[in-house]
C-alpha cells in the first residue's frame, strides 16, 4: 500500500447522543504510518469519535472507511474493520478472570484460530516488547496500574492490528507509571504503526504526533502541525486550552 | 558487600520476634473467636448453655435409649426413638416402589454420577476429555438405566419413589434450569425487543406464581390442551416445572451478576473482534456466574428442597415415604419423629455438601490474591 493512501477516512460524520450534538460535520484523514494526537477539553468528543472508528459507537450520519471496509450495519464490515484496529482504554479492561498471558492470547485463539502453542509464543514476544515478560503468569489484579496498561497494549499488538486507538491511556496511572507506558508507545510509534491518541501528554504529542487535532464542542477545532499547534495556535479556544494545559 | 548483606540480616534477625503466645494456636483463636469482647463472651456461654440442654438428651433419645429391633411399632418399649421399621423400609425410603430386582440399575445410575460429577466439578482429573464426554453423556446413561429399554426392562415413573425420586428431580432441574437461566439473563438485557419483552414476561409471570400453582397447572390443565389420546408423563411435567420455576429466579440471580460487569469488558471483547457470542461465552459469562455463585446455589438448594412437591401429583418422594410409614397401622404414632428426621438428614448431606462445594469454588476461582 502506498504511502500517502488514506488508512482511515471520516467525512462528513455527525454523531447524535438522543438529543446532544457531540459529533459535529467532522472530518478527517488518517494515512498509513501516520500518528494523530486527539485533545481537547473534557466532553468534547474525543472518546466518542475514536470509539467510532471501530464501531464501539454508532454513528447516524456521514462515512466512516477503515482500510477500505466502510462502517455500517453489516456486521462483516464491522469485524474487518475490527480485525484492523487495535484499542487502548483508560481503564485498562484487562479481563480479570485469566491470566496475562490468557489474556493476550484469548482474540488470537478465538479469533485467528491460532494453535494455542503458537498463540503463547506470538503473545511471549509482545509481553518482550512491553518489557513485561516476566509477569505473564500473573493476573491482571495482581499487577500495578502501569504493568497492566503495558498488558493490554501487548494484548492488543498481538492480534497484528494496521492501527492503534488510544483512549487518554494513561490519565488512570500514578506520574511514575505514566513514563513506563508513554515509553512503550513512543517504541510503538517508531516501528511505523498508525496511531490516533487522545492525551493530554503534551510531552507526548511534541515527540511523536505527526499532527495534533484540537477538539472543542463536538467540532475539530485546530488541526497542525505540533510546532505549529504550540507555538502558533490560531484559535483562541485552542490558546485557553493550551496556557491551562501547560500551566499544571 | 557481603558484610554489609549479613549485619543487615543481623540487625533483621534481631528484630524478629514470635508473636505473643495468647495470639497464635488453639488458645489465640479461642481468644479471637470465641472471647473477643464481653458480648462474644456471654454469646459463646450461652450457646455453650443450648447445647448442653439439647445434645445429651437427645443422644439419649437417638442412640442410647433407642430400640433397633422388632417388626411394628408395638415393640418399640422403651422411651427412646423406634428405629425398628429400618431394617424392612429403608429400601422403600430410598427407592420408592422401583422393582427390587432392579435396585442394581439405580445403584449403578448413582455410581456413575460421582466420575461425571468430578469431571465438571474439579479440574485436572486424568482423561479428562473423555470424562468430559462421558458427563455430557451421563443424563443419556441415566435414563436408559432407569427407565429401561435397551434390553433392560421398563420401570415407569410412578414406580419412582424415595429419596432416589427427588435426586432424580432434583438433578435435572439443576442441570437444566443453569443454561435456561442464562439464556433468559442475556434475553433480558438484548438490545432486540422481541427477545428483551419475552425473558421480561417469562420471569416475572413465573416468579409471579406460587410453585404449586404451576404444578397443578402441569398436572390438571396442561391434560386438558393436550390433543386426545396423547399424555405426557406426569414427572416430566413435574420436573419441567420445577426447573421452569427455578430457571426464572437463576435469570434474575444472574442478571445480577452480569450487572457488576463493567461496561469496559464487553468493549475490550468487541475491540479484539470477538463477537457477541464469545464475548459473553469467555469473557462476561465466566465472570458474572463466578460473583453470582452464592445465589445461584442457593437456588438450586432451594430447587433441590422443592423436588418434595411431587407428592401432588400423587408420587412418593422420600417425604411420601415418611407419612406412609407413619400412617402404617403396624407403626402408627411410633415413627413421626424418627422418619422425619432420617430425611431431613438425607437433605441435609446433600445440601450442606453443595454450600461446601460452592465456597470452595470461590476460593478457587478467585484471582485476586492468589
Ligand atoms: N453513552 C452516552 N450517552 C449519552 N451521552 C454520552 C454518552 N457518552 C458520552 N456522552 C456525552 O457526550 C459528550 C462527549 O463525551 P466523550 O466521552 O466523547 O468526551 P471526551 O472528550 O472523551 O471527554 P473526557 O476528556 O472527559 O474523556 C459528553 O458530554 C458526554 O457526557
Ligand atoms: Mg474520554
């Protein structure tokens, strides 16, 4: 696939919650390799619109097309695209019932219909890259707050996904904890992977964001460049924003 | 590095004390247990009070001054308990009218269910994939052994009787009305309509009635539908009741348990592709059954208690046995209390031995602190 095709392509998207506009005319093209940091104040819509992507929400109007599959009701298109995209929740979601290495494996036993060896060896690898290995035959309750964000980005890389959602992964973790997980993402950014990450990690953004998206309202409000987004804001939602971010 | 290592250990070890004698052993948990404060105190003598009034009298009753002899009532003299009749009925308490003869085919039913059981009940059993057939099997097995056929002689049901006739009962009510539960849980909370309205109608219509009202409903007017000529077995409609019964609290006991789930499993299930299906089969079954385990066996203690209920459709249970025996000329006024109570112990074992089993699951199962 060519560089510059478009991996992820939201035109036109409106998203209704009963009556509340949270998703306004949204528009936005994501390329191969490309990484996207989400932000913006609390309830305007950054979880919703990437929980879109992979068809965790609804949406009522406009397209959404995720590699090629566009998101409808047709529940075939819903698990291609599922089958592409990784995610990152806040709040880890590990499943607390199995062990760390079960947990990883689970989707590609499942859902790949790997040999179970193959699966434990696939998922040992990623446990290496998350820098974890030694932890697998623990249970998610057993680890800390940051092991188990690094777990359930291995479980996710293990199921070999295009692209990686990340949901505000580490405003749940303790300041020591929020290091070891932006680490194994940066990594993760180096190896080419297409990322959309909602943060709040300004630090983060400047590192690693290709463009930075700034969401007020339900509207993408400011969309640059990271030089451009801190040192050159146009919108002065965007500079309130940005002196009550950096200010902490 | 070595010297620093062993005055730290040192320095450790020095500090390293037992704890308190009266804290650890018999006589701390007396302490903790049985003497922790003034109220636990009186409570403890108070209890200690109860027993010694209840047990030695009736240990007396039971045992010591008992007569296990004789052939009716009139030879039970003394003033103990009449255990006389056990040695003619216990084969009727506990088999029912099941041809004599045949005891062997319920005898071996019952063998077969303790490998079966194991293999669902404990892990790490060897040859556990065929166990596991085997007790897929075992319903199968046990309905040939005991209804005949196959080269075995038929018994009809109403030849069931006894304590056999509630764990007949009983365990198939247990078997069925867990899945049903399940499939009227999930029924209740689907997004389709249809199938949301008709869970919500089935559990609240039952659990809305009496369990004796359905059972006259089975026996009475479910004939009255039934096109001429054809019948249903009156057990089956007994055993489909009660486990129609119990499935509609299992459902509720078990929305409750899906209810603690947070939102997040499921959507971490959906986010790694598996569908609806298995989402809830690995990830949110397994964890809502697992915190619903007390109330779920709660119901089936209470499903199991139930099974004396089919003495309305005319069937003996072990109870039916009881008030035969006691309205025997031969042991009439002699046996009220002796029957009741071989019964009651028979319930008991059963019941204490599935309470014990649950905690020991969640102990097992809990992954927390392991
Ligand atoms: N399931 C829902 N039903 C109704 N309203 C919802 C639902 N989910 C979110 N909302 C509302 O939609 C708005 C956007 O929510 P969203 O979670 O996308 O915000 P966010 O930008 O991620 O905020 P935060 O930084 O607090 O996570 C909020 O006002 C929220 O209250
Ligand atoms: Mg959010």
């Amino acid at each position: 696939m060519n560089e510059n095709s478009a991996v992820i392509e939201i035109s036109d998207l409106n998203k209704w919650f009963g009556n509340f506009h949270v998703l306004r005319d949204i528009n936005l093209s994501v390329s191969q390799g490309e990484r996207i940091v989400i932000c913006g104040p609390s309830g305007s819509g950054k979880s919703t619109l990437i929980r879109c992507i992979n068809r965790l929400e609804e949406h009522q109007e406009g397209r959404i097309v995720v590699d090629g599959n566009e998101l409808t009701h047709d529940l075939k298109n819903i698990d291609a695209v599922r089958r592409e995209v990784g995610m990152v929740f806040q709040s880890f979601n590990l499943f607390p019932h199995l062990n760390v290495l079960e947990n990883c494996t689970l989707a590609l036993i499942w859902v790949r219909k790997m040999p179970k060896l193959e699966a434990e060896n696939l998922a040992m690898e990623y446990l290496h890259r998350v820098k974890i290995p030694e932890q697998a035959q623990k249970f998610p309750g057993q680890l800390s707050g940051g092991q188990q964000q690094r777990v359930a980005i291995a479980r996710s890389l293990c199921m070999r996904p295009k692209i990686m959602l990340f949901d505000e992964p580490t405003s749940a973790l303790d300041p020591e904890m929020i290091k070891e997980v932006l680490d194994v993402m940066v990594d993760l950014a180096e190896t080419g992977m297409t990322m959309l990450v909602v943060t709040h990690e300004m630090g983060f953004a400047s590192q690693v964001a290709d463009q930075i998206i700034f969401m007020d309202e339900g509207l993408i409000v400011e969309q640059n460049t990271p030089e451009e987004f801190f040192n050159n804001p146009k919108s002065d939602r965007t500079k309130l924003f940005l002196s009550q971010i950096l200010s902490h | 590095m070595t010297i620093d290592n062993n005055s730290n250990n040192d320095k450790a070890n020095q500090n390293i004390k037992p704890p308190p004698a009266n804290t650890v052993g018999i006589i701390g948990w007396i302490r903790k247990n049985l003497l922790g404060g003034w109220v636990n105190t009186l409570l403890t003598l108070i209890s200690i009070y109860i027993l010694w009034l209840v047990l030695p009298p009736l240990f007396d009753w039971a045992l010591l001054n008992a007569d296990f002899s004789g052939s009716s009532g009139k030879e039970c003299t003394t003033n103990g308990a009449c255990w006389a009749w056990l040695d003619q009925r216990i084969n009727q308490f506990f088999y029912g009218f099941y041809p004599p003869d045949s005891y062997w085919r319920v005898n071996l039913s019952l063998i077969l269910l303790l490998p079966a059981l194991a293999y669902i009940l404990f892990e790490n059993l060897p040859y556990s994939t065929y166990g596991r057939w085997f007790a897929l099997s075992y319903p199968i097995i046990s309905a040939v052994l005991l209804l005949g056929g196959v080269g075995l002689e038929g018994v009809t049901t109403d030849k069931f009787g006894g304590f056999m006739l509630n764990l007949v009962a009983g365990l198939a009510g247990i078997i069925l009305s867990l899945p049903i539960g399940v499939v009227l849980a999930l029924g209740r909370r689907s997004k389709l309509p249809l199938i949301r309205v008709f869970s919500i109608a089935f559990i609240e219509i039952i659990r809305g009635v009496p369990l004796i009202t359905l059972l006259f409903v089975a026996v009475i007017i479910v004939q009255l539908f039934l096109p001429p000529g054809v019948s249903l077995d009156q057990l089956i409609r007994v055993m489909i009741m009660i486990t129609i019964f119990a499935s509609a609290y299992m459902a509720e006991v078990i929305r409750g348990g899906l209810q603690a789930i947070p939102n997040g499993q499921y959507e971490a299930a959906q986010a790694v592709g598996l569908g609806y299906w298995r989402s809830m089969r690995l990830v949110i079954l397994p964890q809502a059954l697992k915190i619903s385990i007390p109330g779920i066996v709660n119901t089936f203690i209470g499903l199991f208690k139930d099974t004396t209920l089919v003495i309305i459709i005319g069937l003996f249970d072990i109870l039916g046995q009881a008030r035969l025996l006691q309205t025997n000329p031969d042991w009439m006024g002699k046996v009220d209390h002796e029957t009741f109570l071989l019964a009651a112990l028979f319930f008991f074992i059963i019941c204490f031995s599935m309470s014990r089993y649950s905690i020991n699951l969640e102990k097992r199962l809990d992954t927390t602190n392991k």
